[in-house]
C-alpha cells in the first residue's frame, strides 16, 4: 500500500484512512503530510483478534513521521521520525490498539518515505521471537520436541561460520544442511556445483554463537522473511530426546529423527 501526501498538499491536517486484510505486507507512505490510521483487518474471525500479535519493522531509511499506538484517542509512541534502530522490530497486542502515523513538519517533503513492513501473529508464536526474557536460554526436551512440529524450518547441519553484526546487535549464523525436513521459505537453497544445501539463521549477538563441530537439529520461525533461531539442541542430543519420548509415546510428531 503506497498513498502519496502530495495530493493534500492544501490539507496539511488531513486524516486518511487505510485497510489492510493481509495477514504481512508493507506500507510506503510518500511525502507524508496530515496523518494516516492504519487498519489492520484480517480475514479470520474477529473472535481471534484478542489472539493476535502485530510486529512492525521500519525500513531503514524511513523518515518523516512519528508511528503511534492508538486507541480511543490516546496516542502511545511506538517509533520517533528519525530513530535509527536498525533491525529493531515493534510488537504488541492486536487489542491494544490500531497504528495512527502522523507526519512531522518538514520544509522539503519531497525526500520523506516513510515505510514499515508488518506481520500479524498467534501469540504464542510471537513470544517465541526476541521478545521472549532469555532469548540465549538452552530449550528443555519438551520444548524441542515441540518445535520440531511447530517450527517454520526444522534441519539438521553444521555452523559453517558466524558472522556477526555489532550494529544491528544480531550474529548470522552460516548453516550446512545434511538433513532438510521442513522449510516453510526457500531460505535453505543448493549452491554452486558441489550440490550442497545453504542457508543463513539470525540469532542475537549476545547468545555468543560461535563456529564449532559436529550437527545441530536448527530449528526456528520466518520472521520479515528471515529465518530466525528458536531451539537447537546437538543433533546426537535431540536423537536421544526423540527415542525417550517416542518410548514413552509422549513424542508430538513424528519425524525420522536419524
């Protein structure tokens, strides 16, 4: 959705509604002048609304107004025109209000975008991100062996490197995959000619990822489309996990875990 505030350049205090029914998507909002109230209505029913989680992320040169939460005519401060927080992401409850956007005086609005991608999601699968109060924690068994079933992508491989970014407080964690049994985005791709799978997983720098030996069962969420890490045990590890639970026939899915 891209609206224009060229057109109201006479209506400088002009309100203009938005709606959007996708579930993730962008807005671009050239030249912002006035306001913009962002309607998010997606299509499911208004009884899951109190369910969902809307994440916003800026893009990294959007500037020329302030992003609100608004709700019966309170205005909350989500992003200030002009923060420079690369990466950062913004959630909160789809209850808790709707997106109002209004524009800052300028003297040249002819340079302004102001831009965001949004997601809309389940609760509990948005407290699993890098909301969560110990991102770094190791996962329990049951909580692996529920990810595994729940996860966008499940593989297992080896870190081939980490490179990290100080800037954006995240570590890319450079993965080869020997085993691809789910992938929700064709993250994990063959590359060149040796016929090996590749892909990248973001983590938070502060979990200290660093390149090691052996396999991992990686498993986690696409997230502005990135893969992001949630669980991942050492493959030999989760192996163990899978057969006691699979005994004890407590394991939640079924996955060939060899």
């Amino acid at each position: 959705s891209s609206p224009s505030g060229l057109t109201h350049e006479s209506h400088k205090k002009d309100v203009e509604q938005v709606y959007l029914r996708c579930s993730e998507g962008s807005i671009e909002w050239m030249y912002p002048t006035g306001a913009l109230i962002v309607n998010l209505r997606p299509n499911t029913s208004p009884a899951s609304y109190k369910r969902l989680t809307v994440c916003i992320k800026p893009f990294k040169d959007s500037a020329g107004a302030n992003i609100y939460l608004e709700k019966t005519g309170e205005l909350k401060l989500l992003v200030r025109d002009g923060d420079r927080s690369p990466s950062k992401v913004y959630c909160f409850g789809y209850d808790q209000g709707g997106l109002f956007i209004e524009a800052t005086p300028q003297q040249d609005i002819s340079r302004k975008i102001t831009g965001f991608q949004y997601e809309l999601m389940n609760k509990g699968i948005a407290s699993d991100l890098h909301t969560v109060s110990a991102p770094c924690r190791p996962c329990s068994d049951t909580e692996v062996l529920l990810a595994v079933c729940t996860s966008d992508f499940v593989i297992r491989g080896s870190i081939q490197d980490v490179t990290n970014q100080a800037e954006e407080q995240e570590s890319i964690i450079h993965v080869g995959v020997n085993k691809l049994y789910r992938q929700k985005s064709k993250v994990f791709q063959l590359t060149g000619e040796s016929g090996n799978w590749r892909g990248q997983i973001k983590t938070l720098l502060e979990c200290g990822v660093k390149p090691g030996d052996g396999d991992f069962l990686f498993t986690g969420r696409m997230h502005f489309g990135e893969a992001r890490l949630g669980c991942a045990p050492r493959f030999k590890d989760f192996q163990r996990m899978y057969r006691e639970a699979k005994d004890k026939g407590l394991n939640p899915c079924e996955i060939g875990p060899d």
